[in-house]
C-alpha cells in the first residue's frame, strides 16, 4: 500500500463540518486506510477579495488506488461537496490536495506530486509535521525543517470527532 497525504480546506457552508464529512469520505475510499489526522486549523484566507477565514487540516492514507485515480476519488468528493471551480484560491466548500505520494516525484498536466506549495504553506506544514514529524519529503528535506521556518498565524482549533 502506498502512503499519500491529503490536505484539506474549507471555508463556507461550515468549514469544520465540511472537513468532518470529507473524512469520512476517505474512509470509505476503495482499497484505502484511514490514518493520521491532524487537528483542525483555523487561518485567515489567502486569495482574491474578501473571504471567510479557513479550517484546514491534514489526512494520512494507505492506499491501494494510484496517484490518477486517486486525485479523480478526490476530486469527486469536492464535488459532492458543493465544490465549483471558478476562481483562483477563491472561497470553497472543499478543497482536498494530493500533497504527498510515497515518495513519488509526479509532473503530469493535473497532477504535480508533491504539491507545488507544499513547502511554502503554514496550513499545510503545520498539520502535516503534527501526524508525520519524522517525514521527509522526496529530496530527503525534511517537513519538520520547512516548518520552522514558516511564521504561522494558524489557531488549533478542534480535532476530529467521529460522529459514530
């Protein structure tokens, strides 16, 4: 099986409960393991005019599906999720991001593996080196090294409840 890691945001419609949802999303992903949750992050939003703030978050998967087909089973829960692609780091219902891969390099039309802002992005770091501080990234850097150099703004702000 191999290892990916899901970064996850939200901002409207209830962005926990959008991220809540999104989770139990992925578990019942074909061939696919739930693992580590991060906790939920709150951050002011990043991108074109006035927007609600964000809730993010980071998954751990063990996965049977490839890369492809999992974006495509990614991308299907965005749009389940009222997701509609207008703008550029616009407001969103769901956003999930295929962060990480094994240690798979992938440079395909709709998919750049790792994610192309990994490294830049406090609310991807901080809850990817939460679940995974030992990881290191396909170049051998490791997370936790890009983590202390980010200036987070970012607000713990809960953790996954399963409703069941």
């Amino acid at each position: 099986m191999a290892q990916a890691f899901i970064g996850l945001g939200s901002n409207l419609q209830q962005p926990a409960e959008q991220l809540r949802r999104a989770l139990a999303a992925l578990r019942t992903l074909p061939g696919t393991q739930l693992g580590a949750i991060s906790s939920f992050y709150g951050n002011p939003a990043i991108g074109p005019g006035e927007q609600p703030d964000y809730v993010n978050a980071v998954a751990e998967l063990h996965t049977t599906l490839e890369p492809m087909a999992l974006l495509r089973r990614l991308q299907a829960i965005e749009l389940a999720h009222g997701r509609v692609r207008t703008e550029r780091w616009g407001a969103r219902t769901l956003d999930l991001d295929l962060l990480l891969y094994d240690q798979q390099v992938i440079d395909e039309p709709d998919l750049t593996v790792p994610h192309p802002r990994l490294t830049e992005r406090d609310f991807v770091l901080v809850p990817l080196a939460e679940i995974a501080p030992d990881l290191r990234l396909p170049d051998g850097s490791a997370v936790t090294d890009y983590r202390e150099r980010t200036r987070s703004t970012l607000v713990k702000i809960g953790s996954f409840c399963p409703a069941d």
